[in-house]
C-alpha cells in the first residue's frame, strides 16, 4: 500500500546515504520509482516521457 510519494520518500531515505552525493541521483531518482511504480500498476511498456509529463512527475514528488 501506499502512494507513489511515499514510495519516493522511502526510496530517497534508504538509497540518499549511499548515492545521494551522485550528481545525477537527485534528478533521476524521481523518475526511476515513477517507472517501476507505473510497472507495478501493470504498465509493461515505458509510457513516452514527453516534457509535460516529466514536469508533472517532478511536481509530485519534489517538494
């Protein structure tokens, strides 16, 4: 259970003390647990990540 926020967070709080000082973990970190999150909804295929939906990913899970 849980929400696509929450599983971010928890994500971020396991994963940060190892990679967080990788550059690129801020920035990609979101976007890895939208997808397996849409992978566990059942989504087998990569929705195409447009500019509107990387906006609207990042807004979700970044305060």
């Amino acid at each position: 259970g849980g929400t696509l926020k929450q599983a971010f967070e928890a994500t971020h709080a396991h994963l940060a003390p190892r990679f967080g000082m990788w550059p690129i973990f801020e920035h990609c970190l979101p976007f890895d647990v939208q997808r397996l999150w849409d992978e566990m909804d059942g989504i087998d295929w990569p929705r195409i990540w447009t500019a509107e939906r990387d906006q609207e990913v990042w807004d979700k899970l970044q305060d």
